[in-house]
C-alpha cells in the first residue's frame, strides 16, 4: 500500500487510527492494566502493518514472519543469562548470518545468475537457465532494522524485546516498514514498552505527514515526468541533459523525503517518535556534509554497523580511505543489485576518501559557501545519472550528453515540448524554492501555529485534489 | 512537542475528520443509491496481489470523491499551467498532440521481450507479405506519419522552421522492410513537400488524425505507387468529390477527459471531399470482390464511417484506383488485431490482388497486442 493512495488515506488510515485509539476505551471498561493495553496496541499495529504489507503481495508476510523470529530467536539467545560469549556470539553470527541470507538471496540472486551469465559468455559458453526472484518490498530496510536488534543486545546496547509481538511490531511498523527511516531497536525500544499520546503531538505527525504528502503528490510526482523524459529520451541536448538530471535530483529527494516526513508523522500519531532522515542535503557543501544530511538513517547504521568495525579512521589514514569506499561501495549495493549502483558507492566513496585526502585546510574549503553548495551539487548530480540509469552504457551516454556529445538530432528539438512547458518550468521554479526555504519540514512541524495550521489545510487540500487526478505513483525506494 | 493546545486539537480533529469523512460520505452515497457497499467487494475475492491491486483500482475509480475533485483539478491544471495530463500534449498556435506518440519519437527503442514473433514489426511484416505472396497476392506497407512527424514546428518552439522529421525508430523500419524487399509508400516525403508548397493542414489541429487534405495526398500518392508497379490497371467507373462540410471535437481533446473543457472548446470545421459515383449518384461502397483489400487503423475510418462518410482514405483511394476496394479496419489495432480479424473472415480473399497495410507510425511500439506473426488459412480454404 502506498501512503498517497486513496485507499491510505481515506480508508487504511481512518481505520487503524479509530482501531489504536479505541483500545484503551475498551480495555480500560474491562479493567485491564497499562501493560496490557500497550501490548494490545502494539499487536494492533503488528496486525495492521502486515495488512499493509501484505496488500502488495501476501506471501511475503511469511518471509517478514521469519526474519522476525530468526532475530528475536537470536536475541532470546544472547540475552539468555546462562549463555556465554561462544553461544552469544553464535546468537547473534546467526541472525546476522540468517537476515543478509535471505537479502543475499531476494535481491542479489537474479543480479548474480545474470551476471555469471554475461562472464561465460566471454568463454562462448551458453549460459544458465535463469531462476526467477521476485525482490519483496522493502526487505533491505526491515532486514536491517532486525540485524540491528540482534547486534544492539548483543553489544549490550538495547535490552531484548518483552515479547515476539512487540519485536515483530517493530520490524512490521507501517510507517517506515518498506522506505524508512532505518530506526534502529535502541531507539525504540522504550517507546515499544510505553509511548505518550498528545493532541501536540498527534497534530505534529498530522503537520508532517501533510508535508511529506505534499512533497511527494505536489512536486516528485511531476518531477518525475520531467526526469522520466529526459533520461528516456534517445537523443539530448546538453541543457536538456542538465536539466532531466537535475528534475530527477529533486524528485528523488522530494519524494524519498515526503515518504520519510510521512513515516514520521505517521510514527508520532501513534505515539512514536522516529529518527530524521533528511537536513536540507542540496545545501550541503561538501560530500561529507551531503552524507550527513541525505538518509541520515542508513548512513548513520553503515557508520555504527560497518564503519567503526571496520576500524573507521583509527588505523591510519589509507585504511580510513579504504574503509570508507569499502562502506560506500556496499552502502551502493544496498540500493540495488545492478552495477551502476555499484559505480555510484563507488564513486561516492571516491569522492569522501578524497576529500578526507584534501582536509579542511584545502583551497576547497576556502571558497565562499555558495561556490562550495553550487560544486557539491554538481558532484551529485552526476552521481545520480548512474543511480537513474539502468545500466551502465546507458549512463554513460547520459554524462556524454551532459557535456555535449549527445544531441543535435531533430528528435532532441523535439524534446523541448515535454521539457519546457509551462506546468514542468513553474514545478522546477516551485521545487527551488522548498529547497531554499530556510526552515526544514521536521523544525517547521515541531510548533504549531495558527498560519500554519491554515498552510497545513490548503496543503492537504491541493494534496489530495492532486492526488486524485494523478495516475498510480509509488516511492522511488520501495524498489531497494 | 511544544505545539499549542488549541491549535494541536483543530488540526487533529480537522485532519481525522477530513480521511474518516470520504468513506462515510460515500458508503452514504452508495446505501442511498440502492448500490452494494463497494468496500465490502474486499471480502468477496480471493485476497492475491491481482484481486487487491483490481479492488483498489474499482475503489478509486468509484470514489464520489475522486468523480467531484479530478475533473476540477484537470480543468485548472489545464488553463493555468498547460499541463494536459498523461495522453495529451500541447503545441503551439492551439494544436494537440498525443502524447505517448511523441514519447515514441522522443525515446529510446524499448528493449525487445526475447520473443520475436511478439513485438519486431518487421518479422511480422515479413511474414504476412510471405504468406500472401503464395497466394500471389502482393503487399504494400503504408506508415502513416505521427501528427508530430509532419508538424514538429506545432509541437515546441525549438522546432520552428521544421517542417517534417523521421523519428530513428521509423528510420529504422522502413530501411529493414527496404531491405527485406517489403514495399512501402513514404508518406514523410510527400507529405514534407506538401507542405513546402504551403495550403491547408494536411493534419487536424484537435485531431491525432489527418486532415481532409491529409487524406486526398495519402490517398494519390498510394494509387499512384500501385499503378505504378502495375500490380492492377485502374478501374473504370468515374467518381466525383461532393463538399460535405463537418464539425468535429479532436480525439486529442476529448482525451483529455474534462468535461468542461469539451463544452468550451470550439469544435473544428473540417470541409470534407464525400466520394460519390457518377454513374448512380451514390455514396461510395466496399465492393467484397475488389482487387484491392485495405487494412488499417482509426486513419482509415475517419470521414469513411465516421462523418460525414465515405470521404476517408478507402473513398478516396478508391476514386483514385476507379474501382472499390475491400476494407477492414481495427481501430488502434493495426499491428495485429485486423490480421487476426482477418483471419477470421475468409471470404474477404476472394479475388485480391492487392493488400495495402496501413498502420499508425506510434505502432511501431504502442501496437496494441504487439506485432504478432498471424498465419493465413491454408490456400484451398481461400475461397469460403
């Protein structure tokens, strides 16, 4: 189910709401205690979410099912008071092991059938015959979120889940179950035993919410038949090139970011209070900056589950740079099983060991803060081509057409009439001024006020009249 | 938090009562309709991907809310940002376009599924042409161009002073069925030099179809390349053009969907050529036992069945050759459906000589059904 959905909205939503609020209602007439309710709520939710997820496809509840209980096994295991370091640590190489497994087989097997493939077909030997894997919504989050309890209670920095329903609860949550944020178990393991419940905060998840919609209906949607175009098209010219890039570097952000705002106010309308994802990225002035503000959720796990094992920047600068492309270049293929992807963890992680290389005492770091803004987001507008493209040669014309080298067609004249018009240049126009609006979605929403209310309203509004109108549109991440 | 009370609670109540309200209002609407509850359809499938996705789709396209918010939001979206929604494209000077025809202009080829006889024009073409050529009938291919094609500089101002262009993918079938020994009658250069003498728009300005005049050029330059390959001799029974004047709302327009804007758009005045007989003073008619079968799409029906009739391509190519031609004509379903149709209809052989294959440019990758290889009955069922 998609949160921009007519049946999200009007009806999935409405009904969960009603349901998780009516619990204390009913439970506090038949006297039962504060525990109680809060595990009734949470099973509540479990149930909904896999209502949710299953509207997709309901065979993949059972895959979600089993890396639920392989995890929560694995943390019953550490946790268990008689076990040593041996089975604690097999507890938690079995989780671990068992999750990336499963990830392994759903998302990378296709790509590595594929790939063996192509290499013998450079011996002029026939190839496979391919097995067909269906990749299930969101498994790279949620497989994720439950390795990270395993190595949380492992590490002794979350306790174990009370029960498997509040462990499956987590790992099922709706709000941020296919796209994120990634929330980690520490960070809501509290919040699983008891969560506040305000109008403040309700409404907050309520301004939230609106924005994301908004975001994602409002300007990615149509952002993306502007990418759409010029990534599909045969022949560019270069300003087309720039500007199909660059229509696609705001869509993806206002559309993996409305998806975010959403899981966040989702999250806090039933009383859950998720990580930010997102601090202004395009205004980043450097790549290091740029990945601390964009997806701040997988970033921050790569660091704590990847990077610091890895030995992070403590063992000399080469195997900081080493470590860093090495979590990139995973961090890439965490994206999708294809090599442009590949090529663009790569490519970001060249980029971050290099500017470790330059320090901050470089010529880079003395140019005036717009210059270095204006540089950061060429470089990842560049980076994106290969994130868009669905292959690499296909890539590769693009950034050929980027400098120059691909147009000149008549059919690229042509391309102006899908590129130019008036609704794709005011979209463009609108979607620059969100992006320089000072304050973020998450600060605008911590405090309410009457305008805002009222900015809130005409949001929803035009939101859902959009919405309305708009051919089917899912996230941009349910694909990873 | 450190939201105000007041505010926080308006918002709230405001916001459930704004998603809880559409399903109320239109179980409303649907029990005072006399309708079954719509939502209740969940519990009467088999909850597998395709029946949820299918009760979603149903759910929406019954929404009461969706049927009062969609035609508004398209009308603004219309006159305040041009914006014309998934199939329509708007040009310059008033002119529509359909859209996925210029996306086929515009884009990259589609990769090919692995099943040749499913999607590669030419290896159906080729096949057909095979299979006629054993009765010793002979085929000619008629591509006729996308609006788009023939008037690029309508579509965008970077194409001003344009006055036609071949998208690669046509570029690229004409030269294989070249070189498959297929023939074909290029319409992108007659009518190219058409326009360079200026007159009429040989394409309607709210229409994806050809215009009138459109129609005349197809028309002459079709009989002329039969003639001249002297495959058949022209007929003779004298036709004569009658003046029929029409009034015509685009498909391009209607595509759009919004009623108002139907109700406020001008309709075109298109001054048709009706083909009548000299002899009798009757409309032209399909002759069953014509020499010449014409296949083809929605470009051969316009002014044939539809108004004023019997001033399309078939009339006209008809007036052209002197003598009436068999037709069959599937609208949209050029690449595959009329062959299957035709497949079906036996009778329709009897006599021919000739198959002229008319199809849209846009079909060389929007076929509906694709390009699939259609057999011809077995010869000794020909004459059925």
């Amino acid at each position: 189910m998609v949160f921009s959905s007519y049946i999200f909205l009007f009806s999935f939503l409405p009904l969960v709401l009603g349901g998780y609020y009516a619990l204390p209602w009913v439970f506090r007439r038949l006297h039962r205690s504060e525990v109680f309710l809060s595990r009734s709520r949470n099973l509540f939710l479990l149930l909904a979410s896999y209502v949710f997820y299953g509207w997709w496809n309901p065979k993949f509840i059972l895959l979600m099912l089993l890396v639920s209980v392989v995890n929560y096994t694995g943390g019953r295991v550490i946790s268990y008071p008689k076990a040593g370091p041996r089975q604690k640590r097999a507890g938690v190489t079995a989780a671990v092991v068992v999750s990336l497994s499963l990830l392994g087989f759903f998302k990378y097997g296709m790509f590595f059938q594929t790939n063996i493939n192509e290499v013998l077909s450079w011996f002029g030997v026939g190839g496979i015959g391919i097995f067909q894997i269906v990749l299930p919504m969101g498994i790279s989050f949620y497989t994720f979120q439950a390795m990270s309890y395993s190595i949380d209670v492992y590490r002794g920095d979350a306790p174990p889940a009370r029960s498997l329903a509040d462990f499956a609860c987590y790992i099922a949550s709706f709000p941020q179950l296919v796209a994120g944020p990634i929330v980690r178990y520490r960070a809501i393991a509290q919040q699983l035993i008891g969560r506040d419940h305000s109008w403040e905060k309700f409404a907050s998840g309520v301004s939230m919410f609106v924005l994301g919609l908004s975001k994602k209906v409002l300007l990615a949607n149509p952002l993306g038949g502007i990418a759409d175009a010029g990534f599909g098209a045969q022949t560019l010219e270069v300003s087309d090139a720039w500007f199909g890039v660059t229509a696609y570097a705001f869509q993806i952000y206002f559309d993996f970011s409305g998806y975010s705002d959403m899981a966040v106010g989702l999250g806090r309308m039933i009383g859950f209070e998720f990580m930010k994802n997102f601090d202004a990225p395009y205004r980043a002035v450097s790549i290091t900056d740029f990945w601390r503000r964009w997806h701040i959720s997988l970033s921050t796990f790569l660091r704590d589950y990847l990077y610091i094992p890895l030995g992070g920047n403590r063992r000399g600068p080469r195997r900081t740079y080493l470590n860093l492309a090495i979590v990139m270049l995973l961090g890439g293929l965490w994206h999708g099983a294809n090599w442009t992807f590949v090529v663009w963890g790569a490519y970001h992680g060249l980029l971050l060991a290099f500017e470790r290389y330059l320090g901050k005492e470089s010529v880079y770091h003395r140019l005036p803060r717009l210059a270095r803004v204006v540089i950061t987001f060429v470089l990842v507008l560049v980076s994106w081509v290969f994130f868009r493209c669905s292959t690499l040669h296909e890539a590769v014309l693009y950034l050929a057409a980027m400098i120059g080298l691909g147009g000149g067609t008549e059919p690229a004249r042509l391309l102006a009439a899908v590129l130019y018009g008036r609704n794709e240049l005011v979209i463009m126009a609108l979607a620059v001024v969100v992006l320089a609006w000072p304050v973020p979605s998450y600060e605008w929403s911590e405090r309410l006020t009457w305008p805002k209310a009222v900015v809130l309203a005409a949001a929803l509004t035009l939101a859902v009249m959009a919405m309305c109108s708009q051919a089917f549109n899912p996230f941009l991440y349910f694909q990873f | 938090m450190n939201n105000a009370r007041t505010e926080s609670m308006v918002l709230t109540v405001g916001f459930i009562l704004a998603i809880a309200c559409a399903g109320i209002w239109q179980a409303i609407v649907e029990i005072g309709g006399g309708r079954p509850l719509q939502a209740l359809d969940l519990f009467r499938r088999v909850p597998t991907a395709a029946n949820l996705r299918a009760y979603e789709r149903d759910l929406e396209d019954a929404s009461w809310l969706t049927k009062q918010l969609r035609p508004g939001m398209q009308y603004r979206q219309f006159v305040w940002l041009k914006e014309a929604g998934e199939k329509v494209l708007i040009g310059r000077d008033g002119w529509l376009f359909y859209k996925p025809g210029v996306n086929v202009l515009l884009s990259r080829p589609r990769p090919i599924s692995g099943n040749p006889g499913a999607d590669d024009p030419v290896a159906a073409i080729v096949a057909f042409r095979e299979a006629l050529a054993e009765r010793g009938i002979e085929l000619l291919v008629v591509v006729a161009p996308n609006k788009e094609s023939v008037y690029p500089d309508k579509l965008t101002w970077r194409a001003a002073g344009m006055s036609g262009v071949v998208g690669p993918k046509t570029v690229g079938l004409l030269r294989r069925l070249d070189a498959a020994g297929v023939k074909t009658v290029d319409l992108f250069a007659v009518f190219d030099r058409v326009r360079q003498t200026g007159g009429p728009p040989l394409y309607l300005i709210q229409d994806s179809h050809w215009s009138p005049e459109g129609v005349a050029v197809a028309a002459k330059a079709i009989a002329g390349q039969i003639i001249d390959y002297g495959w058949i001799e022209r007929g003779d029974i004298a036709f004569e053009i009658r003046p029929a004047v029409v009034e015509r709302v685009g498909d391009v327009l209607r595509m759009l969907q919004v009623p108002r804007l139907e109700q406020e758009a001008v309709p075109e005045t298109i001054r048709c050529g009706q083909v009548i007989r000299s002899d009798t003073g009757a409309t032209y008619k399909d002759d069953p036992d014509s020499q010449v079968l014409i296949l083809g799409d929605s470009f051969l029906r316009i002014y044939e069945t539809d108004e004023p009739g019997s001033a399309g391509l078939i009339a006209h190519l008809a007036g052209q050759l002197k003598q009436p031609l068999t037709s069959l004509v599937s609208d949209g379903g050029a690449s595959t459906l009329v062959r299957q149709e035709l497949y079906r209809r036996p009778a329709l052989w009897k006599n021919k000589k000739i198959v002229v294959w008319e199809f849209v440019e846009r079909d060389i990758e929007l076929g509906a059904e694709g390009w699939q290889i259609i057999p011809l009955l077995p010869i000794g069922k020909n004459s059925e």
